[in-house]
C-alpha cells in the first residue's frame, strides 16, 4: 500500500469512526431510554447531533439538510436543529486545487485556461467553484470536487440507515425503508459530474423557449467525472429580492414556477434542491427579470405514469372523485391502503394541493413562515398515522415532496402573489401521460441519457 492509499484508508476509517461515534452515541441514548422505559430529552439529544453533524461538514451535511425539509423523515426537534446547519466545508487551499485540477486535466490545465481564480467563488458539501476564463473570452464557473468524497459518503450513507433503523424501531408510524434508498441513489448520483453535465444538458434543452429561466452551457472538453465547467451566469441572491416591489417579486416567483413545473408537467423531470443556493436573478436593462439555475446534481427523472398520478390526484380532490385518488396514491406506489390512511394522506395532499385548486391571487400559504411551511400538516399525518398506519413512503415521493416544500418555502421568502390556480391549469392543460413518455424519450436520448429513468 502507498503512502497516499495509506492517507486516504486512514482518512476513511476516521471518517467511519467520527461519524459513527456521533450518530450511535445519539443512537445508543435512544435505545438505552426504550430499554428502561424512560422519556428521552429529544430537544436536547437534537442539539448534540446537530452540532456533532455540524462539526463534521461533508456530505452528510448535505444529507442533512436533505432531511430537514422532507416532513417526519425525523422527529420535529431534530428537523429545528438540522435547518439551522448551514454547508461550511472549508475550501481546499491552492496547492491542493493545483494537485486535484492536474488529476482531472493533466500537467498542463493551467494553459487551458486564460484564468483561473485561486479563491473559491463559492465552497458547498461536496466541492468548491472556481471563477475561471476560457481562451475566447467566456467566464467560466469550475465546480471541482473534494478528494475521497465517494468514501466520506459511503460512511455517511451507513450511518444514517442506523439512525432511520432507529427510527423505525421506535416510532413504525412512517416506514423509511424506502426513503434511505433514495436518498442513498441520488447521493451516489451527485458524485458523478458527467451525470450532471447530462442533467444540465437536458434543463438546457428542456427550458429553450423560457426568456425567464436560463441554464448555462456545459464545457465538456474542460470536465470530467469529478470536475465540472459551466458558463458563469450573473446574478444576484435571490434574497437579496425579498423588499422589492410586488411586481418584481411576482416575476420572480413565476419564473421559479416555470423553472419546475415545466420540466416536470411535459418531460416528467424535477429538480429536487430547490432551495434559495441554488438560484440567482439576473437582470436586464438594470431590472430583475428571471433565474438562473445554477446546480444539477440533485434530478429526479420519473416514469412518465408519475406525473399521470400528480394530475390524477389533482383532478380527484378538485371534484370530489375517490377512486381517482386512490389511484393517484397507487400510481405513486403506496400500498394496503385502507380508507382510513387515505383520508391521513388527503391531509398533506390537501395542503400542498389547496392554492393549486384555489381560483384567486393568493399567497402559497397565508400566515405562515418559510421556514413552518407544512409543518403543521405533516405533524397532524404523523399523529394520525401512529393511530391507523404503518405506512409505507414510496422512494419516488421523497424528492417530489422536498421539492414542493423547497419551492413553497421561495414562494414564502418572495412574499409572492399569484393566481396558482391558472398557472397550474396553463402547465398542465392537454395534458397527457402518451405525450410525457414521448417528449421524456426525445428529450433524454438527445443529451445521452436514454433509458434513464428513476423507476
């Protein structure tokens, strides 16, 4: 074994070690309470794994967060702690940038570029991004990622299926059995750039004729499997809109609802991080005019029958039709529905549903905070389900239902007003599940991605 293979399995069993000492050590407190019949301080157990992931940084940073917006994937005291976490990895220096950018490019990167920035423009869980400048002038974004991530999140993976085991064991309401499956396969997904330079190929195809959201171009001669190059799109933080006027911040909020429900509603595809990092506003003639969309690592491509049971479950609330949602839950792949779990589930479906079939300018949620919203509602199933379920959560709802908190969540933040009803109707009016397959089909083969869908 080398002195760098030697370095990189020393890295790995600390990360085991690290990771497994903070999760089981919140673990074991949990069981040993069971055992003996005591009440658990979870507010405070909480904290101490918040802080203990926290300290770690990572991908299961990013696991985490994941978490925190997918409603009783874990206790609501946990759920507080992790939204506080924020990704703090700590950027690679330049000698380490210098050594990583050779591995992927060779000796000579360095003439491949007309510059390179040696800061980091931006560092998240998994990488950082490099401002650089192509030969003919193009401002170029460089997302390289960190050495050894594929080991760090293996060991995260595993660690937290024995916090979700955990789980199980002491609260059956909500099996996650499936759940960890998909967050483990869209994981694995995000350590393959050349998987999210197909991802951004095809948003960049998906949304051509959409002024208000653009996707940057990939740069395949400057990426790799673990380097990515992308145009460098301008912008401003979408927070940085939240006092604007109404009309701005409407225009913002719909281009947001174009960016997600057009790739969803005709090509059977969503974005499943729509959180506020990912997006900026770029103006034009010196006004804020739309997004861009700036991450693709996290994409969900569903068969085309999903999207049949999104309208299905629509339609079925909307007139009352109950075999209409019970098929809609069953396309989803829910199981053993009794008519009691089903009025459970109407419960969220309801909520996320209400302003969709509401006919007026509205906010997504009145009175609510961004940070709250569906909250309450998913508490309520979970009370409920301790009662009438166990229920199965099928792996293809887990990011269809962060992405609609995420997106909910921006829509709070822009205090945004609009008719949901209509630009739901106007995205998914002719619609068809014939029409999906075939635009999905096109779509996927004319960036390489033929035969890839997430069933």
């Amino acid at each position: 074994m080398t002195d760098r293979e030697k370095n990189r399995f020393s890295a790995r069993a600390k990360r085991y070690a690290s990771v497994g000492a903070n999760v089981g050590g919140v673990a074991a407190r949990m069981a040993g309470a069971r055992f003996l019949g005591m009440d658990i301080d979870r507010a405070k157990n909480a904290v101490e794994l918040a802080a203990a992931l926290g300290g770690l940084k990572g991908p299961i940073m990013k696991v985490a967060q994941l978490l925190a917006t997918i409603p009783e994937a874990l206790p609501p005291e946990y759920i507080t702690e992790l939204t506080k976490l924020q990704s703090q990895a700590p950027p690679m220096g330049w000698a380490f940038v210098k050594r990583r950018m050779q591995a992927e490019l060779g000796p000579d990167w360095q003439d491949r570029f007309a510059g390179f920035e040696r800061h980091p423009a931006a560092a998240a869980s998994l990488g950082q991004v490099h401002r650089a400048r192509s030969h003919d002038g193009a401002e170029l974004a460089c997302k390289l990622q960190y050495a050894d991530m594929q080991s760090a999140v293996e060991a995260d993976l595993r660690q937290l299926g024995l916090l979700f085991a955990i789980r199980r064991r002491f609260d059956p309401a909500i099996d996650t059995t499936e759940m960890i499956k998909e967050i483990g396969a869209r994981m694995r997904e995000e350590l393959d750039y050349r998987h999210e330079a197909k991802h951004a190929a095809l948003y960049r195809n998906m949304l051509s004729d959409e002024d208000s959201v653009r996707v940057p171009q990939v740069w395949p001669e400057l990426s790799t499997g673990r380097l990515l190059t992308l145009d460098w799109l301008e912008g401003s933080r979408m927070l940085d809109h939240k006092d604007d006027a109404l009309a701005v911040r409407n225009r913002l909020a719909k281009a947001m609802f174009t960016a997600w429900w057009v790739p969803f509603s005709r090509f059977g595809v969503i974005h499943g991080d729509p959180h506020l990092g990912n997006y900026s506003v770029f103006a034009e003639k010196g006004k804020p005019s739309g997004i861009n969309l700036l991450d693709y690592g996290c994409i969900r491509i569903f068969p085309p029958s999903f999207v049949g049971g999104v309208v299905d479950l629509y339609n079925g609330l909307r007139h009352g039709d109950d075999a209409r949602v019970v098929h809609a839950y069953e396309t989803w792949g829910f199981k053993k529905l009794s008519r009691e779990v089903i009025d459970i589930l109407n419960i969220w479906a309801r909520f996320i549903y209400g302003p969709l079939m509401d006919d007026r300018v509205r906010s997504i949620a009145d009175g609510v905070k961004p940070g709250d919203y569906g909250r309450r509602q998913a508490f309520e199933v979970h009370k409920a389900l301790r009662q009438k379920g166990p229920v199965t959560v099928p792996r293809e709802f887990v990011l269809m239902d962060r992405a609609a908190i995420g997106l909910g969540g921006v829509f709070l933040h822009l205090r945004a007003e609009l008719n949901f009803h209509r630009l739901f109707e106007a995205a998914m009016e002719d619609f068809s599940v014939k029409d999906v397959a075939a635009r999905q089909a096109a779509a996927l083969k004319r960036v390489g991605l033929a035969g890839n869908c997430q069933a």
